[in-house]
C-alpha cells in the first residue's frame, strides 16, 4: 500500500520506523503493566535518541538550529510513531511553527528554544469541565494587575502536566475583551493540582485537572497581542488534528499486520483463520479504509507544504482527523475480533489500541465538533472553497 512521498519523507519516514521498532515497540508490555512508565534507564535512553535523531527540532526554522522538515515528512514520522502503544512515541517535546510568531524574542529564548533542545516539555491548559470541546466559550479570565496579569480558572486533561515545565494557559481576557495563551510556570504560586483520573490507557503521561486562583504571571508571559484571538489555538489545533490523524494510520497498519498474521496461523476447522470468508471482509475492509486514509493525510500535509488558505487548512485538518479516528477505531473492534480471546488480553496490541485508539475520537475536538467544523465550511464556501 504504497504512497508516492518525496525522498525526504521518505528517509524520515524510515528513521521514525527504526527507532519505532527498535527503541519502543519492544518494551510496550512492560509500560502496560506498569502505569506506562519505563525504566529511568530505558526513558533516558530512548529520549536520548529522539533528540540525536532530531524529532524535537522537525518543525523548527534552520535560523534558530531547527531542521525545518516538510509537513509531509512530520506526517510520515508520526505515522510511524503511531505503531506504538503506551504513548511510549512521546519521549520527546515538540515546538511547533506558529509558536515563532506568536512569541516573542524573550519567550522564544525561554519557552520555546529549550523544547527544541530537549530540555524542558510544556502542557497545555485549555479546556474545561462546561465548554469542552468548544474552547470559545471558555471562562477561564485574565484581569490586568499592575505589570502583569491576574489569572483565574479550573482546566481539565491538562494531558502531560505531570511532565511538564510550564502551561499553555487560555483565559479571556478582560480589559480587551479577547482569547489569549498565558505561559505559566510549574510551582506558580496559586496553581493546584485537584484531580489526577485515571483512564483507559496506560500512559506516563497523566491528565490532571488544575485550580488556577489568582495566578499572576507578567505581561511578558503573553503570548501574541490583542487581537489575535483564536488564532494561535487554532493552529495548534490544526497541528493536532492532522498528526492524530497520522498516528491513526500508523496505529491501524500495525494493527492490520498483526491480525493477518495471527489469521495466517490459527487454525481453525482444518484451515487457516484467514481463508474465512468473515475474516477476509473484515481485513479487507480495514485495508481499504486505511488506504483511503492515508491518502486523506498525505494530501493534507501537502497542503500545507503548498500554502493553501488557512481556511482550507483548516477544513482539512477537521476531515482528516474524523475521518481517521474513526476508521482507526474500526479496525482495532475488526482486529479485537480476529483474535478472539487473545485480543482481550492485556498483553495483546489490539486489546491495547482498542483502548488508546478511542480518545481520539475525543480530544482536540470531539467528531461531533469536526462535523460541526466542516459543514460551517461548506455553508460559506461550498465543496470548492474547502
């Protein structure tokens, strides 16, 4: 299932497989059965490598020591990474482009850079136990106070806070009226932690819910200007979507392998499982679906390579995002089912995916929202203008 990639891609493509394979795959057990954390050797290790190998610096201008790969070659990094169960895959901070124009020189050098450098890894602290996924509605304030701000609010799956040097916080702002992203660093006075739940999957990376009581951070820690609004969160929602949607395809392939070649040696009634009729429409099915997928997200990536209109951008993002969740959630039931009671083990990857693989359909916008998303766009623009 082969999809025509630059050489770029394609030699980034191989190194995220690699160390997919080699670094990460092989120790998912273990992080399963022990709250998805890894040994302090093997952590450092496999963090280590990421940073050598150059994830953490993908996304970022050669001016400030990036690499600045393609959208097409991240999407293939992450398709890849996506293979792995445990959230093993996030080992390493990931600045993104919109943070260099959204921060300052000042916030660059102490925020953005050291990500790059694999020494600090940020959260972000955006939606709320009422408005969800409809992160405008947000009641989160922020109240000028002398030379800086005063911030108020409580934040839901802050996901990787418990790792994390700072927050990206969203509140209103009250003297212009306007949405805008904070930095707050861990141990801020006022900041508290009043949850950690725990959830279907396994991962190091916790989701804990914080109380932010009159926090004040100094006008410096704002990102952007008034004005900006939304746009620098609907960047990185962008981002999000699309890399879900990677993951997605990663994660579906693996699953697919792995369910075929159980199928090529079960034996059921004489014959192999996957000379049944059933299994065959269901891998068949799941092939397809991958394949259309794939498509989808590559195309997107390009998209953004070529610099179409944000709007367009953005409407892409939304379809390849539902589209794929939802297809990776299928295959994981097919592959649950082709396995049979060995597919409800712990220890079995398609047990594992078919819990991880359904918060994708939730987080950075559930389906219900991207539906929402996309026939907004088609009300204003039509098929042409998306």
């Amino acid at each position: 299932m082969d999809i025509e990639l630059s050489s770029e891609a394609r030699q980034w493509q191989t190194m995220a497989r690699d160390f997919a394979d080699e670094y990460l795959q092989p120790h998912e057990v273990e992080a399963e059965h022990n709250g998805g954390v890894l040994s302090p050797e093997l952590t450092a290790r496999n963090k280590a490598r990421a940073k050598e190998i150059g994830f953490s610096r993908m996304d970022m201008p050669k001016s400030l020591g990036g690499l600045e790969l393609s959208i097409e070659s991240q999407v293939a990094v992450w398709e890849q990474l996506g293979r792995v169960t445990n959230a093993l895959a996030w080992c390493f901070a990931e600045p993104q482009s919109w943070m260099l124009e959204a921060c300052s020189a000042d916030q660059l050098q102490r925020y953005v850079l050291p990500l790059m450098r694999g020494e600090a890894h940020d959260c972000y602290a955006i939606t709320e136990e009422g408005p969800g996924s409809d992160v405008a509605a947000l009641s989160a304030t922020a109240v000028r106070d002398g030379d800086g701000y005063r911030l108020n609010g409580e934040k839901w799956f802050v996901t990787s806070a418990n790792l994390a040097n700072y927050f990206w916080f969203q509140a209103r702002v009250e003297e212009d009226d306007s949405d805008a992203l904070f930095f707050i660093d861990q141990g801020t006075e006022g900041v508290e932690i009043i949850d950690t739940p725990t959830f279907s999957h396994t991962y190091a990376a916790h989701h804990p819910t914080y109380r932010f009581k009159d926090v004040w951070v100094p006008a410096a820690n704002r990102v952007g200007k008034a004005g900006d609004d939304m746009a620098y969160t609907r960047a990185w929602f962008r981002r999000e979507r699309l890399m879900i949607a990677a993951r997605s395809c990663g994660a579906a392939a693996r699953l697919i392998e792995e369910a075929s070649e159980f199928a090529r040696h079960r034996m059921v009634g004489g014959e192999p499982l996957i000379d049944k009729q059933a299994i065959q429409m269901m891998l068949a099915d799941s092939a397809t679906e991958l394949w259309a997928t794939r498509l989808m997200t590559y195309e997107a990536a390009n998209a953004h390579d070529r610099d179409e209109p944000l709007r367009s951008l953005h409407m892409r993002c939304s379809m390849v995002k539902l589209y794929a969740s939802e297809m990776a959630n299928r295959v994981a039931d097919r592959a649950v089912q082709i396995f049979g009671g060995r597919g409800y083990m712990r220890e079995n990857v398609a047990e594992r995916f078919f819990r991880e693989l359904r918060v994708d359909r939730i987080w950075e916008g559930t389906s219900e929202i991207q539906r929402l998303i996309i026939a907004g766009g088609l009300k204003k623009r039509g098929l042409e203008g998306m």
